[in-house]
C-alpha cells in the first residue's frame, strides 16, 4: 500500500548525508556501516527502517543530502522499507509558497525580513511578532507507542511509552502550557507537543540547548515565547501557519557584561548603570532609568515596572516615572538590593542577598511582605534551573526547596541534582539513583525506587497523570510519556 504523505507527522525529520568525498553516509549524525559494493541509498533507507522499529515509529519524514553537490531531495520512509520520493511534489509546493510570500508575513523586524537582528545601538526600531493563523494539524497517531522505557519509572508508572520521539542529546523538556510541552528537536530547533499525544502543534527554529530557559511570555501585545540564547534575546510568535514548517526567531543582540530576562510579563535588557531596555506598546525598544540601589522584581504586559531598594517597592510607568511607593521591611543582616530574584509567579518572587551572609526569602508582591526567610547552604547559581509547581506553589533551586502557599517554608535540599517537582515532591539525580525529596519535612531525606542501574535518570517533569522520561540507548536519546497507572 502506498503511504500518503498527507498523513505522515511533520516531525521527526531524519537527516541522511552522504559524505563530499563519497566515501560514508551518516543518519542523524551517526555512521551508516556500509559494505564494499553497497549502494549508498539503499544503505542508509535500510539504517532508517532499523531506526524506526528501535523507536516503535511506523513511518518518517527524510531529508536526503548529497554534500558533494549540495543537492537535497525529501522522501517517505516507512518501516516496512516502502520509499515515497518527494522531490517533485516540494518543488510544486516551493512555487506555491514564493507566489503567497508576499502576502504572507511570519514574523518580521520592521519590515526588515523574516530573521532580523537589532543591534542594542538601533533603540528608535520596533521589534514587532505578527499575528499569524493557528496551525490546523491533520489527523495525528501518536508515535512510539509502546516503546519500553530504559530505565525504571517511579512506582505507579507504565514501564512502556504512551508515546516517544527522538530528541536532543543531554536535552530537558518544559511543559510551557497547559497543552504544549516544549521539547527539544536533534537538529536543533524546538517543538512543542501536545502532552497527552505527542502530536506537534508548532516549532521554533534556533533553540536554545536548555529548554527551561525558555518562557511564554508576551512583546508588544503578542503573545510569544522568549529566551536568552548567548548574547541574544530571542522571541518567536506562539502561533504557526500550517504551511510553515518552523517559525523563525526575531533576535535582539546584546553587547558583552549585558543580560535580559524573560521569566517576567515582558522581556528586558539589562544595560547596567541602573538603566534597563524595553519595548513600548508598538514594539519599539528605548530605555528606562529605574531608581538607582534599586533592582527590577517584575514587568507587567504594558510595560508598568516594579523595582525594590533595600527598604523601599517602587511602581514606575514605561517610562521610569515612579507612580508609587511601598515600604520594604528588609531581613536582618541586609543593607542592599537582593542580588538575585527569581519569578515563582505573578505575586511571588524568590530573593537572595549575599552581603557576607546568604540569605534567600520569598517576597508576596501584593503585601510587600516575605513570607519567609532563612540561611541557605548556598545561594543558588545564575545558571541553576528554577522548577516551580504553581498549583501546589512549590519550587525547588539549587539545594533549597520552597513552600510559599498556606505554611511557607524553606526547605534544605540534599546534595542532588533537580529534574523536577511535582505537587511536595521533588526529583532529582545523585550518584546513586534517581531519588525524590519531600518538601513536607523540614530535612528532607532522599527517597529511592527501585532502578534497573544507579544512571538511570529521574523524569524531567512529572504531573498528575503521568511522567516525562528522557534517556540515552547508544547513540539515540528518546523522550518518553509514562502515564500513572494507578
């Protein structure tokens, strides 16, 4: 039977190259073992079959390349060996889409294309995210159904996959929202999927490699996700045209000793010397003085900014004029603005001071009260992962878990390496296992499950109905949905 092509998953793409000098073929990166007198074609669609039984994946998308001529040519392959060449109908779709670009524009920097880059010298451009039509996804069937998991699930897990696909070596996930869980693509783009299905409902080209520091957020009135990839902020509409197999990325560069945050309502740089950079309502980026020994503790969509001093929460419009002030009353032992801040959510931040003594506390916005304080082992890093349960307002960073809803407490985390937190629970790995810590107890004492090895990994991300597993066989690294089995 031969396979539509209609009905074939946009993603995973495989990638087969065949070497300039004709002399080996790679499948995503890896070597194709290839005999004397093999055909370089048939070697590689027989290395693309064995892949997909390994991923339990019943068809694929391939993007062929000869790099001795730079020629490139898509096809179909399907577990039973069966090939769909591609070539002539991506041509016929290539002449359809240049005749619409020019009425169809992604996402664009001032009319400048559709990947622009703003020097932090153009501060008069507007950085403007188009709306766009939503993606309309064919009929989808999961795939990888069935894989089994390599390493063992916490208890009341399936050992076997309710869906899999091959992502990123060393890679995270990050469910990003309700119905879209971030995941990490091989050749470098990200995907977002729905999290029940594995279906993907849009991607984003030039990703950065650590999911988590990507944040939904919103520029100029529209809706986008924003991350700090090397010296650059960069933003990607939300939404995708169907005929589009990825959106680009708008990037504003930042120069060296600069940094921007995007786990706030609306992105900024920071240009040191107590001036911070942001876009208007029309895109258009320009600074702002906030009050000097003050740092910046939030943003709200239109651009209003809350900055705190040692002893004082300042409200500034997006221009700096402050239009209110409230009183802080600052831990003992500290003189200055916190060093770090850390968003848990829309009125709770984590603060740390390091002024000889460290000291970390939650601050709730709408009282300008920490809820809580204390004395950590250490405070946590500007490059340690933040996992927050928002429902269970829980977090856990570095070696310090926090409680911030009706009891709020700090809580000393063991040495261990945090994957993620789920409701009081928090995983993590240790040399070993794979362990969980549990928030309730002021010590909070590892916890293990039974493990096939101690490498086995703990999940990225757990939620009520199921768990997310990412792990390594040989050369392919495959993320996993484990569903709650009881």
């Amino acid at each position: 039977m031969t396979t539509d092509p209609e009905k074939v998953p946009a993603f995973p793409v495989y990638t087969l190259q065949i070497s300039a000098d004709h002399e080996a073929v790679t499948l995503d990166g890896a070597a194709v073992p290839l005999a004397d007198d093999d055909d370089f074609v048939a070697a590689g669609i027989a290395a693309i079959v064995a892949k997909l039984h390994r991923h339990h994946l019943g068809v694929v998308r391939v993007r062929a390349i000869d790099a001795s001529t730079d020629n490139s040519w898509d096809m179909i392959v399907s577990a039973t060996g069966e090939v769909v060449d591609l070539s002539e109908q991506h041509e016929a779709e290539q002449a359809r889409k240049e005749r619409k670009t020019r009425r169809t524009k992604r996402l664009m920097f001032a009319g400048l294309g559709t990947l622009a880059v703003l020097t932090l010298g153009g501060v008069t451009a507007a950085v403007v995210v188009a709306n766009q039509p939503a993606a309309q996804a064919p009929a989808y069937v999961s795939q990888g159904v069935g894989a089994t998991l390599p390493a063992a699930p916490p208890p009341q897990h399936s050992p076997t996959a309710a869906w899999s696909h091959p992502v990123a070596a060393g890679s995270t996930v990050n469910m990003i929202g309700p119905e879209r869980l971030l995941t990490a693509d091989p050749d470098g783009s990200v995907t977002a999927r729905n999290p029940e299905t594995g279906q993907p409902l849009w991607r984003g080209a030039g990703s950065p490699e650590n999911l988590h520091g990507i944040h939904a957020t919103s520029w100029a009135g529209q809706s986008v996700y924003a991350a700090v990839v090397g010296q650059e902020l960069r933003l990607w509409p939300t939404a995708m045209p169907h005929d589009t197999y990825s959106v680009s990325p708008t990037a504003i560069a930042m120069e060296p000793g600069q940094s921007a945050r995007t786990d706030v309502a609306l992105p900024y740089i920071d240009l040191g010397d107590w001036y911070i950079r942001l876009p208007d309502a029309a895109g258009k980026l320009h600074n702002v003085m906030i009050p000097p020994g003050s740092t910046v503790l939030n943003t709200t969509a239109d651009g209003s900014i809350t900055t705190l001093s040692a002893n004082t929460i300042y409200t500034l419009d997006n221009h700096g004029t402050i239009t209110a002030e409230k009183s802080f009353a600052a831990p003992a032992g500290t003189t200055r603005y916190p060093s770090r801040v850390w968003t848990l959510d829309e009125t709770h931040l984590l603060l740390a001071w390091d002024e000889g003594t460290d000291l970390v506390g939650v601050l709730d916005t709408t009282t300008g009260q920490l809820l809580v304080s204390a004395n950590p082992r250490a405070i946590p890093s500007v490059s340690d992962d933040l996992f927050v349960d928002r429902n269970a307002r829980t977090a856990a960073i570095g070696s310090i878990g926090v409680s911030y809803g009706s009891v709020a407490a700090l809580t000393d985390l063991k040495s261990a390496s945090i994957t993620s937190i789920h409701g009081t629970t928090v995983y993590a790995n240790t040399n070993n296992g794979p362990v969980t810590l549990d928030l309730t107890y002021p010590d909070a004492e590892m916890q293990k499950w039974d493990n096939y090895r101690t490498e086995d990994p703990a999940p990225e991300l757990v939620t009520n109905d199921a768990i997310y597993l990412v792990a390594t066989q040989l050369e392919n690294t495959v993320v996993y949905r484990s569903n709650r089995t009881q």
